[in-house]
C-alpha cells in the first residue's frame, strides 16, 4: 500500500469474466478511473482497482468454484451501492451516461423514504449497482408497515 | 499521488438465506455492530444495516432469484468483501475462528505491505481481512512480487 493510500475501511472485490471490459465500461458508464492494474508475467490481469469520488472498488477476474461473475452464478450474491455526497453529481445525468453506456435498468431515479435519489441497473456481466445521492434533508417516514429500529442509536 | 476528497461511497449488501442469524454471527465473529433494521409488517427482515469502524455493509435476505446467497448458487460469491484492520489481525483471525468462520488462508505477510486473512461465514460469504504493516511502493511491489503494476494506491 502507498504511504498516502487511502484506506477504506470495508471494501467490495467483484468477480467478472473479462475484468479488462469491467474497467472500460465503468468509465465508461460511470466515469470511474482505474487506479490500479496488476497483471501476471503471462500478462493476464489478476487484480484492479477502479473508483470515483475518493472510493474504489476491486476488480477481479473469476476464480471458480468460489468466485463467479453473476453471467456464470446466474444471481449476485452481493451488490454495492454506490452513493454520493449531496450536491456532487446530478442523478439523472448519471443515470442517462449509464444507460447510454449498455446498463440493464431495473429502477430508473426515483426518491427514496430516506431521502435518496437511487436508480438501479445491471452492468454487462449482471452485477447490480444501486447508484444514489444523498440528500441534505432528514428522511421521512418508511412506507406503512414497515418498522425502522436503529438498535445503537439513531445515525449521525 | 493526489489525494481525492471523499464524495462518494461503495457500500456492499449481502445476501442471505438466514439474515438475522448473520447479524449474529457477523457480530461475535468479527466484531461488526449492527446499526439499522427494516422490518415487514410479518417482523421478517426487510433490510439491514451493520458497522465496523467507519466502514458499513447491508445485509438482506434472498428477496428475488437475482439476489441470493452462496448457499443457493452452490458457494459461489459474486463479490467477496474486504475489511481493513487498525490492529491485531491474528487475533481477529482467532476470535472468528472460535465463532466457527471457515479459514480459508491463515494470516500471512503479502508483498504489498499487508498482513491477511481470508474466511468464509456460516452461508458461504467470503471474507478478506488486512491489517497494513508497512508502506511498500509500487516498484518494490513489483520487484518482491514478479508482477507487472499499472498505477498504485
């Protein structure tokens, strides 16, 4: 790690078939840069490192039995949410460079009880992004039925 | 390198057959607190939050045939998670193996400056933890590993 690396305390690896098309569309669709590359002496990529905003997301290529890509496991056993500060981006031009880059939507934008605007959609190899901004104002109520509890008190 | 304010997150949720009984485990084998619970009206899980650090992950439950466990997809992981340690990484290792994690790799040194571990939990989910014990730089990492090294963070 570099002497100035910025640690992030809990980080997602998502498994891809082809890791180097996993790079390009997500500049491409998010406007990720690739922060890191590392690659064996037979010149196979066998790690990444890709983010915006200050954070990053590992890049890996499959490693079967126990890592696949959601194109082999046919589901995602994990997805990320991908959030940014109020004010840093505008959701819907996001949104709109992510769907013109090929993403699956399955949301389009829409504003959440607890104050997000979050839209969802699969990338090429059926990883899904839940992509949102946060809002500045405090979040309302859950939809009826639903109970919220936050067991060490409320968050700041 | 520049450093980057931080505008943005990447929060990873997970996806369970049995998700308050993860938050149990995930609490007494790695020392995770569990922050945030949506419950249904039939006081089933509808989503959860957890913290370690300043770091967060969401654990839910096998809500559609997209999202589901490793349990499910014969224990395959479609993302594995990692954790940074402040501290004592054998100790962690030791703690979650008392709670019945899996270890997959025992803690060892990597060439990158990093002290890890990896494991996996009761439903197949795949965990990486590294403690930083030295700052390594790029040309070293290569040099130590054989690899070749395009950026570095």
């Amino acid at each position: 790690m570099a002497e100035d690396a910025q640690t992030v305390t809990i980080s997602a690896e998502l498994a891809y078939r082809d890791p180097e098309g996993a790079l390009a569309w997500l500049t491409k669709a998010f406007g990720f840069e690739t922060r890191l590359v590392v690659a064996g002496a037979d010149g196979k990529l066998i790690y990444a490192a890709s983010g915006a905003g200050g954070t990053v997301a590992a890049i890996l290529p499959e490693s079967p039995p126990v890592l696949a890509s959601p194109k082999t496991s046919g589901a995602s056993s994990c997805t990320v949410h991908l959030r940014y500060a109020p004010g840093t981006i505008d959701i819907d031009e996001h949104f709109a460079r992510a769907k013109a880059a090929g993403a699956e939507v399955l949301i389009e934008p829409r504003q959440e009880f607890y104050g997000d605007l979050e839209y969802l959609c699969r990338d090429p190899e059926g990883h899904i992004w839940n992509v949102g901004l946060r809002g500045d104002a405090p979040p309302g109520p859950p939809p009826e039925g639903i109970t919220v509890r936050f067991p060490s008190g409320r968050p700041r | 390198m520049a450093t980057e304010t931080r505008r943005a997150s990447l929060t990873s949720a997970l996806f369970y057959k049995e998700p308050m009984a993860a938050l149990d485990w995930l609490e007494r084998a790695f020392g995770f607190e569990r922050t945030m619970l949506l419950t249904n009206p039939d006081g089933s899980l509808a989503h959860s939050q957890m913290s370690f650090g300043d770091g967060m992950i969401m654990v839910g439950t096998e809500w559609s045939e997209r999202h589901q466990s490793p349990v499910s997809l014969d224990g395959r992981n479609t993302q594995t998670i990692h954790v940074h340690l402040d501290e004592d990484i054998d100790a962690h290792c030791a703690r979650a193996r008392a709670a019945g994690a899996n270890v997959l790799a025992e803690p060892e040194d990597q060439f990158y400056g990093d002290r890890t571990y990896r494991c996996d939990d009761p439903e197949g989910h795949i965990w990486t933890f590294a403690q930083t014990l030295r700052t390594v730089s790029q040309n070293e990492a290569e040099a130590a590993s054989g690899l070749k090294i395009d950026g570095w963070i």
